[in-house]
C-alpha cells in the first residue's frame, strides 16, 4: 500500500511540472511574437490644379479652345474611339469650375465634357458628331488651347506620361505661347427694355414744354454679317415720352406726347468684356398736342420723318453672358410744320437698357 501511494504522488508531481513547463513556454510565445503593424493611410496630394474655365471662339480657319487652369499641372492627350473622342488628361488636379457640358456645334465637333476621371485627374473630352478635327494641343501659361482645323496635318503636343497615383510634380518651365485672347460667344440677336432723358432741341418748343422728359420704350438688333472683331447688323426701337408744359399767357396746361419709331443700320466692335458700337438710321416721329389753342378739337395731331445717329457701349455681365447692359446717346433731327410755324421735335437723348441676348437665327 505504501508503495503504491508513493508512486502515485511522484505521478502527479511529474504531471504539475509538467503543465507548468507547458504554460511558461506559451506565455514566452505570445511575448516573443511582434505586435501587428497599422498601414499608415495615404495622403492625399496637395497643391492641386483648378480647371476654372472653359472658353472657344470660331474664325474662318480655326476653332480654338482655351483651358483655363490655376496651379501646376501636365497634361496628356489622346485619342478614343466608338465613337470618336479626343481626352485630354490634367493631373494633379481636383477641382472643376467650370461647366461640365459645353455644346459647341462647330465642323464636327459636337461638344465638350468635363468630369473627375480619378481623384487626381480631371478630364476634357471633345465629342465629335464624325471624324476628328485636326488639332493642336499647346500649353500656355495660364492653361491650355486646343486649335482644331478644317483642313491639315494633325499636330499633337505630348507631355511625359501621367504617374500613377499622381503624389508629386516637378514644375516645368515653358515659354508661354503667343495667342490672341479668346472672345466669349456672340449671341447675334438682342432685345430689350430701354430708359433715359430726352430733350427737344427747338427753341420754341422749349419755351412752352421746358426742360427734359423721360422716355422709355423697347430696342431691338440683329447682327447679319461678321469679320473678325466687327459686326454689321441693323436696329429698330419704339419710345414714348410726353411733357407737360404751358402754351397760353394765362399759364393753363398743355400736354405734349410723341411716340419715336428709329430703324438704323450698326456697326458693333467686341472686346472681351464691352461691345462698343456706332450707327444712323431714320425716324418717324407720331405726336400729339392737347391745348386750350386749339379751340374746335382741343387738340392736334401729326407725323414727321428725320434721321439719328447713335453711339455707346454694350457690357457683359459676369456669369450672365446672356444678359447685357446697353449705355447710349442718340442725336435726332425731325423737322415737322403746323400752322406755319415750323419746329424740330428731334434732340439729345441719353439712356440705358437692359437686353437679353440670343441667337435667333
């Protein structure tokens, strides 16, 4: 029995020895094992290039584009198919302020999209309803401009290739190009609200009717023919304007309306910000004359024809390029005769108008 029950203890000992031995080992396995590493996210890149604009103007030979960028950047140009697309590529570049659809309707070429291809990639892609312009690519120092061609050899103007992620750019120096600053489209008709100050010239009529009188009406234009910066096209307003004035030695009232009808033909010269301009034309002038002299009605009523010329300044309103603002000043003559007294209803008028402008045809 004794010696049974010694070498039952000397089992269980060996076997606590044992699990301890077992145990200390997987604790220095689990100290010994190195601690699981956290990526570090990326950063994103900094110094990123804005599109802030997108603008083209047509001539005879050409149709230019012009990229407005902000910052450093390179580009890459090519060329997609089905249907056919020409993609420029700007990187690094993650802003976009200007439109994103642009329809264009020039040769073939339909329109132009903007859109984030990739975080650091922002794409212009030119729509073509058939084959492809020729085109030239080049850098400026605010952007770029795409020259596309009716006729020629294609001319591509290749950077070095995009990276991929985009982290960092080296600045490249390049000698700008020489370009003529692209007009913002012209929109041939406009029409309108117009007021100012109108003043009759003769002396005789000042004397009863002092002073100016306001008048307000609506003018029409329509440009027909186009070269270069100058257009030609021909305008058309309806005014009214009436004064109060005295026509008898006891002071009594008379009133004095008149309703101008002008056609003229115009000669408009655009910058990029005003459209300056300069015409003649022909008036017809309707009136009427309410005065105790005129003791059977108590009133007379005429017509006489003259001629004006005008001059003055149309401008652009930022972000509205179809509203504009008009200044002018006109000079008329209108020579008209009742009673054998003769007297000319035309003078100076100075105004504003409001226009709306659109292609009409």
């Amino acid at each position: 029995m004794k010696n049974r029950s010694l070498t039952g203890l000397i089992a269980l000992l060996t076997a606590l020895a044992l699990a301890q031995t077992a145990f200390a080992s997987g604790i220095q396995a689990q100290e010994q094992q190195p601690a699981p590493t956290q990526e570090r996210p990326q950063e994103p890149a900094t110094d990123m290039a804005v599109l802030k604009s997108l603008d083209y103007g047509k001539t005879d030979k050409t149709l230019d584009v012009f990229i407005g960028l902000e910052g450093v950047f390179i580009y890459q140009v090519f060329e997609l198919g089905d249907p056919l697309r020409l993609a420029v590529d700007i990187s690094p570049a993650n802003r976009i302020l200007a439109g994103p659809l642009h329809e264009v309707n020039e040769w073939t070429l339909a329109g132009i999209r903007i859109g984030q291809f990739h975080p650091y990639i922002v794409r212009v892609v030119f729509d073509f309803s058939g084959s492809i312009l020729p085109y030239e690519v080049t850098r400026l120092e605010n952007g770029l401009k795409s020259t596309f061609k009716p006729e020629g050899e294609r001319v591509i103007a290749l950077p070095p290739p995009v990276p991929e992620p985009v982290r960092e750019v080296t600045p490249v120096a390049v000698t700008p190009a020489v370009t003529k600053p692209i007009r913002p489209e012209r929109l041939k008709t406009m029409i309108g609200l117009s007021a100012g100050s109108y003043k009759v010239s003769d002396e005789l009529f000042q004397e009863v009717y002092p002073g100016s009188s306001l008048i307000y009406g609506l003018q029409l234009s329509q440009i027909l023919v186009s070269s270069g910066d100058l257009d030609i096209g021909l305008s058309a307003e309806v005014r009214k304007t009436s004064k109060v004035g005295a026509a008898t030695v006891t002071l009594e009232d008379s009133t004095f309306a008149m309703t101008p009808v002008s056609i003229g033909a115009v000669l408009f010269w655009n910058s990029k910000a005003v459209i300056l301009f300069a015409g003649a034309g022909l008036d017809f002038y309707s009136y009427k004359e309410t005065s105790p002299l005129y003791v059977d009605t108590g009133f007379i009523s005429d017509s006489a024809s003259g001629s004006h010329f005008q001059v003055g300044a149309i401008l652009r309103l930022p972000s509205l390029e179809a509203l504009r603002a008009k200044v002018y000043y006109k000079g008329t003559s209108v020579v008209t005769t009742n009673n054998d007294i003769e007297a000319n209803l035309g003078g100076s008028e100075f105004g504003f108008s409001l226009n709306f402008a659109f292609d009409l045809f």
